[in-house]
C-alpha cells in the first residue's frame, strides 16, 4: 500500500513539473514589445536648397574670324524641385533654379581680344531621371530649358585691321538648352547635398559695337560648362511601404 501511495505521489509531482511551462507560457508577457523599424529615407517629396560654383565659358566672338569666350564666372542662386519615386530605387523629378552668373573674361585669339562681359541672370528648367544605387545615394542625368543674359563683351580691339569697339545695344535674356548629370547624398532625413555638371547653350545674339569704323554688327554665342555645388531641404519623406505603393 505504501509503495502505491509512493508510486502516486511520484506520479503527481511529475505531472505538476510538466504543467507548470505551459502554465507559465499562458501567462501575459511582461516585457516592453519590440520597438518597429526606423522607415527607410527616400527622395520623394518637395525640396528647396541653393547651390554655388563656376562656369567655363564655351561661346565664340566673331570679328572677322571666331575669337572663344573661355573664362571663368562665378555662379549661385536657389532651387526649388520634386521628386517620385517610380520604383523603391527609380526616380523621376523635376527641378528649377535661379541665379546669377558673373563676368565672362575671354582670351585673344590671333589679332582679335574681346574684353570681359556684363554679369547677369541664369536659371534653368529640367526634369531629373535618377538611380538610388545604395542607400541615400542618388546619381541622377538631367536635361531641359535654359534662360539667361547673353555673353557679349562690353567692348574689343583688333590689330588687323585696327579696330576698337564699344558695345552700344546692351544684354539681352535668351532663351535656350540644357543637360547633365549628378550625384546626391542625404545627410539626414532633411538634409542632402549634392555635386552637379551641366552644359547650357543659349540662342546667338546679334549685337551691335560702335567702332572708328562706325557701328559694326557682331555675332555671339553664348555658352558654358557649370560645375556647383549645392544644399536641399525636404520638407516630405516617405518609408519603405510608401515607396512600394508609389511603385504600383
């Protein structure tokens, strides 16, 4: 009988062991639950920013043979942009900006010396293809309408045949192309900056000079390579699930 009572309590205790988990797993947890992830930057949304750098003029002066108009001018100005993302890693965009560009200085070309031309107004219309390649990462071709002063230079002089002029019609804005390409890098959240190239063109002016010839008309083309650099602000981001949306 005793071995039978032992056997028993044996038995329970085991049972008791057993059950004791299971009750315990019924419970309800203590513990703080899992803080969710952080969502993913992304490019999508509005942006402004500014941007500063030089262009390498790429225009001609022509005074009986084409004399390049090569110096440099310090750019700057303000932009204003959007972004879509048209995949978690394709962007569409467009951008503008405004700025002003200074003197384009020239140099002699056989007997013909331009002389340095009047600052003046720059800004540029454009669409923005990009690739997010890694993350916060963006490098991106770009292309669109250009506008800005035209490139004439105050005044010249020539040796063969011995001339001196003075420009006597003034700047004029010109409307033209533009393209390139950049790279960008988010910061933070907010902040990105970026490196850019591009090449704009305006339309040829014609322009008079007065001259000891009397008033001579000219021909000027208007052009040149800008490399800036540049700061953006977002004011929208999106997370991960966002950007998928975006994508279908």
């Amino acid at each position: 009988m005793n071995r039978k009572v032992i056997t028993m309590s044996r038995f329970v205790a085991a049972a008791m062991l057993l059950a004791a988990p299971a009750e315990a797993a019924d419970l309800p947890s203590t513990q703080a639950p899992a803080a969710p992830p952080a969502p993913s930057f992304s490019w999508r949304g509005f942006y402004l920013g500014g941007f500063a750098g030089a262009l390498l003029g790429d225009g001609t002066f022509t005074y009986f043979e084409q004399t390049p108009m090569r110096g440099a001018a310090l750019v700057g100005g303000g932009t204003i942009g959007y972004n879509w993302m048209w995949t978690p890693t394709l962007l569409v965009g467009i951008e503008a900006d405004f700025g002003y560009r200074g003197q384009v200085y020239s140099e002699r070309v056989n007997r013909v010396y331009p002389g340095p031309t009047d600052g003046g107004v720059l800004g540029t219309a454009r669409a923005r293809l990009g690739y997010a390649f890694a993350p916060r990462w963006l490098s991106y071709a770009t292309a669109g309408f250009a506008y800005g002063t035209d490139f004439p230079p105050r005044g010249f002089t020539s040796t063969m045949p011995l001339t001196f002029g003075v420009q006597n019609t003034g700047t004029t804005v010109r409307a033209g192309w533009t393209a390139g390409a950049g790279v960008e890098y988010a910061w933070s959240d907010l902040i990105s900056v970026k490196a850019e190239y591009l090449y704009v063109r305006l339309a040829d002016s014609g322009v008079a000079y007065s001259t000891n010839f009397g008033s001579v008309p000219l021909g000027v083309t208007s052009a040149g390579h800008i490399v800036r650099g540049g700061v953006n602000f977002h004011f929208v981001t999106g997370n991960a699930s966002a950007v998928q949306a975006t994508a279908h």
